[in-house]
C-alpha cells in the first residue's frame, strides 16, 4: 500500500485540523528520519538533529516549538513558523525506525496536530495499515547521571532523576493535591520499554485534565478546539470521566480508564513523544519524575540530547 494517510480532527484550539502523513521508503542502512512540514516549509528534520537545538520550545498546556525565520514581510524578530502538540504523533515512529516520514500540516494558521481521541493509537492504527509489521526498536547508549526538583516561586512541587540502564524505564508518579492544584489526584505507572509490544499499551492512554484545569483553561482563552471527543475528563472524585460534553457537570458512575493508571501512562506517552521528536529512537535511561510535564521533559531532552547525535549517528 502506497499514498498519503489523512488524519482530521479537533485540536486544542481549532475545531478542525488535518495532518498527512507520507511513508516513504524502507532504509535500513539510514538513520531515522521524520521531517515535519508546516505549510509548505520544511520546519525539522529528525537526521539533523543539532537542528533540534535552534527550535525555541514553549508550552500551553502542550509542545510547541517556533522556526525563528521571520516570514517575508513580518516583523523583525518575528517567528515565521510554529508546530504545537508534536507528541502524540511522534512516539509512531518509533515503531518503524527504517522507514521515512514526511509530516505536513498544510495549513500553516492552524499548526496543531489532530487531537483524534487523545492518545497516540489512532495513529498507530492507520500507520500499521500503511508501514506493515512494527520493526525492532532503535536504542542509544545515554550516561546520564542526574538529578533535580521541580520547583514555582520556591515551592518545589516535583523530582526529576535520570539514571543509565540497560533499556528506556520510566516511573512517572502524579500526585496533585487541594492545596496546591486546587483539586486531588493520585495515579503512578511504571514501564520498562524493549520491544514495540510495550509501547502499545501506552498508546492507548488518553490526555486528561480535571474540571478545575478545564475552567482556568477556557477563562484564559485557552483549548478552545477540544470537547469531550479529545481526551478524559476527571471530576471532584478523581478519575471519574464525564459520561457527555466538556461543559457538564454530571459524572458518569464509575471510572472509564482504558487502561489502569491512564492519567499517568499518558504523561508517560507525553515524555516519549517530547523525546521522540528529536529522532526516532529512545535512549537508555532510567528515569523517574514526579509532577513532571512538557516543560521537565524538555529539561530532561536537554540533558540528553547530545547523546543523540553521538548514539544514533555513529551506530547506523
């Protein structure tokens, strides 16, 4: 099968969004490629990856990178391009590390990647169809020892650790409280990640967000793409999900979680993707991360990063 996959859906802030996908062909004397599009520019490279080092991150609520080439035309200073919500999509590749990708969002005033149901499977449906079998994984040696807190206006919140091991591990423990989030909530996951067979079960867990997040979110004009279709919505008891739309306020009786512990394996999927976006391979590290989020994973990818270009480029 050849051709382009499709993929539409709401976004966070768009209620319509689409994103192609074109497998190209099988390498394996290549490296792992993805190249991202944004419109019709070229936006990243995945075998340049020192170019992932010149894309400026921010986060709301998501990923998001800007291409610091100002446009014809625009103010000095002004960035040109921008991708948002790359992880979902990214850890795909990693189930096809000698095939080639190209990823092109074409409308370049919606750069968001299509939420679909939240999580990373209904890409990984659509790209099995298309790219076959999964391959074995690609790994590279990453000896990183280290180690921090997480920390607002001096309250440390969080705890980061990075330790070498023999795989990709990761121990993701969420524990958000009244005091400090404005709601509870307690979920922990733990993965040891060797073949593609255990990243499916994390491609299942979907984003989430309590009812309080959602309220501060729409109050500052934020996720105004989403409803009840792009991910879980917790209530006052924890892990219950709204059983109709984002507004309501009646729960459903009992937890809907796809699998145990979902608000943490997707912050697990949420790591894989920040990580994966660089290059297609994982490395091996242990890491263990309390209240983390797109920002501590780019901490972490910061510390990683050099590994990269040393471990991937050097082996294939």
């Amino acid at each position: 099968m050849s051709g382009n996959l499709i993929f539409k859906s709401r976004s966070l802030s768009f209620a319509d969004v689409s994103l192609s996908v074109e497998p190209l062909e099988k390498d394996p004397q290549k490296v792992p490629y993805v190249a991202w599009f944004v419109g019709e520019k070229l936006f990243y490279r995945s075998d340049a990856c020192h170019c992932f080092e010149e894309l400026e991150f921010f986060a709301k609520r998501t990923a998001g990178y800007r291409l610091n080439e100002p446009a014809a035309g625009s103010a000095a200073g002004e960035a040109s391009l921008q991708l948002l919500s790359p992880e979902h999509l990214a850890p795909v590749f990693l189930m096809w590390p000698h095939r080639r990708f190209n990823v092109r969002l074409s409308d370049a005033a919606k750069p968001e990647v299509p939420m679909m149901d939240g999580s990373a499977i209904p890409f990984f449906c659509e790209m099995r169809k298309f790219c076959g079998a999964p391959e074995e994984l690609v790994f590279y040696d990453a000896p990183v020892h280290a180690e921090w807190d997480l920390d607002s206006d001096a309250s440390i919140y969080g705890h980061v650790r990075i330790t070498p091991a023999e795989t990709f591990e990761v121990e993701y423990v969420l524990d958000r409280n009244v005091a400090r989030d404005g709601y509870d909530l307690k979920s922990a996951a733990s993965v040891s990640i060797y073949s593609p067979e255990n990243l499916y079960q994390i491609f299942m867990a979907r984003t989430f967000i309590h009812q309080v997040e959602l309220e501060r979110a729409r109050a500052a004009g934020l996720l105004a793409g989403v409803d009840e279709s792009c991910g879980l919505l917790l209530d006052d008891s924890l892990c219950v999900e709204k059983s109709s739309g984002c507004c309501e306020n009646t729960p459903s009786t009992s937890p809907k979680f796809r699998i145990a512990n979902e608000p943490a394996m997707h912050k697990i999927l949420d790591l894989i993707g920040d990580l994966s976006f660089i290059c297609p391979a994982l490395p091996r590290v242990r890491i263990e991360i309390t209240n983390g989020g797109h920002v501590s994973h780019r901490q972490i990818m910061e510390k990683i990063i050099p590994y990269v270009h040393a471990g991937i480029f050097t082996q294939v």
